[in-house]
C-alpha cells in the first residue's frame, strides 16, 4: 500500500513538472504579483492562559473517576471493542486528550511510516 502510495505520488509530481498536468496557479496561468501570506502569531499570553486553564481543570477534577474512566478505555482497548463509550466517558470525567491518547499508545503503539520503497 505504502509503495502504490509514493509511486502515485512521484507519477502525479512528475506529470506536473512535465506540464502534462496542469495545476492553475503553480505550472500554468501564474500571476506576476506577490500575494503577502498572513502568519498568524498567537500571543504567548494565550499558551500561558490555557496552561493556567488545564491545571485549573486537573486540580477541580475527580482524580479517582479519571483513573477508573482511562482504566475502562485500556481495558476496552486491550479486549478490543468499540471505544467511543469508554472515551465518552473518559471526557465526561473530564480526562484529558494527552491522557486519553497515552492510554491508546500505550496498547497500540504509534504508527511509523515505512522507508521501504
């Protein structure tokens, strides 16, 4: 799959650079002027805010209904089920998305991509 994926790539890339693929803007009708691109820059006060906000959260939470709730969600995952309830559940216990993907990683792994061509 990974293999049919990166030579589809290369041939489209390769249609491209060889105009038999016209793509506006890039390899036909380009426009002579410079469009300005706009970077969005977030205020450091905001990261500061939301990190006072989760520890807020982490402290006000119950910590034992978190635990049980990610417990279920590994379990589940160990047993393999469906997980939507046990995640539903997990957020309504207000279990974090870092938390609850540690415990999928956890059981899964974390996906690689393959350098074999």
């Amino acid at each position: 799959m990974q293999r049919e994926i990166v030579e589809s790539a290369y041939q489209h890339q390769k249609e491209v650079e060889g105009k038999q693929r016209t793509i506006v803007g890039l390899n036909q009708f380009r426009t002579e002027e410079e469009t300005p691109i706009k970077i969005l820059r977030v205020n450091p006060e905001v990261e500061k805010s939301q990190i006072r906000k989760l520890q807020a959260l982490k402290r006000k939470r119950n910590h034992k209904k978190v635990t049980v709730a990610l417990d279920q969600l590994q379990k589940g995952a160990e047993a393999n089920v469906t997980l939507m309830p046990f995640m539903v559940n997990a957020v309504k216990e207000y279990a974090t998305l870092g938390e609850i993907c540690d415990v999928l990683r956890e059981i899964y792994g974390e996906h690689k991509a393959s350098t074999v061509f």
